[in-house]
C-alpha cells in the first residue's frame, strides 16, 4: 500500500510523452501561456508572478475544483492504490506546475495526502 492518496505529476508535452495516469489534463489549448510574456517567460511556478498569472486566469481555479472532484470520483472505484492525476502545458515550468500545487492543496484540504512531481519544471525554457 502506497503512503499517499493521491499522486499528481506535472509535466510539459514538448519534453516528451505525458506520464501515465488516471486523469490527463491539457492546459495548453485553453489557458493563456505564461511563457508569451518577457517579464514571465525565464521565471517558473517557483516564482510569485507567474502563479498569480496562472491562477488569475478564468477557468483555472474551477478546473482546480473539478479536476479535485474526479479525483474523489477515482477514489471510490474498486482498485487499490493511489489516484494519479498528470497534468501538462508547453514546456512544463508555468501552469501545470502552479495548477499542480494547488490542486494539491485543495485535495489535503479534503484529508488526502497527496504527492506532487514536477517532472520538467527544471528544465530549460524551450524558445518557440
């Protein structure tokens, strides 16, 4: 048995594939890019502006609480072990990884503990 409910994985799909998981979400399509503005582009999720930016953007903080309620959807199913939840953008290092985190702190909020990779958020900025 795992010591965690709930494993969330960010990731950013031009570092290669999505890691498998329960539940896929895309922020690239739908959700402004961090990466589009100069003063953001360098900073990561690590950094205060670029997850106001992310968290201000409409629809985020709702796809936070849907994503947390599929989560619990998961989480009642007949398999054992951890829900694992992945999340991705562009390159990894603005909205998956802030979505991430705070994904995270709604589900313990709930009582579940919970587990957060940032798979590609140390990677290099890719220029596009």
């Amino acid at each position: 048995m795992s010591d965690f409910d709930v494993e969330i994985v960010s990731f950013g799909y031009l570092h290669g594939e999505p890691p498998a998981a329960h539940l896929t979400i895309d922020l690239r399509e739908h959700f402004r890019d961090p990466h589009i503005s100069p003063e953001l582009r360098y900073m990561t999720a690590h950094d205060a502006p670029v997850r106001v930016a992310v968290m201000n953007t409409p629809g985020i903080p709702e796809l936070v609480i849907a994503t947390a309620r599929a989560v619990s959807a998961f989480r009642f199913g007949p398999s054992a072990g951890p829900v694992v939840v992945a999340d991705g953008c562009a390159g990894g290092r603005h909205r998956a990884p802030t979505f991430a985190d705070h994904l995270a702190v709604h589900l313990r909020a709930t009582g579940l503990t919970v587990r957060v990779q940032h798979r590609d958020l140390a990677k290099p900025v890719i220029e596009r």
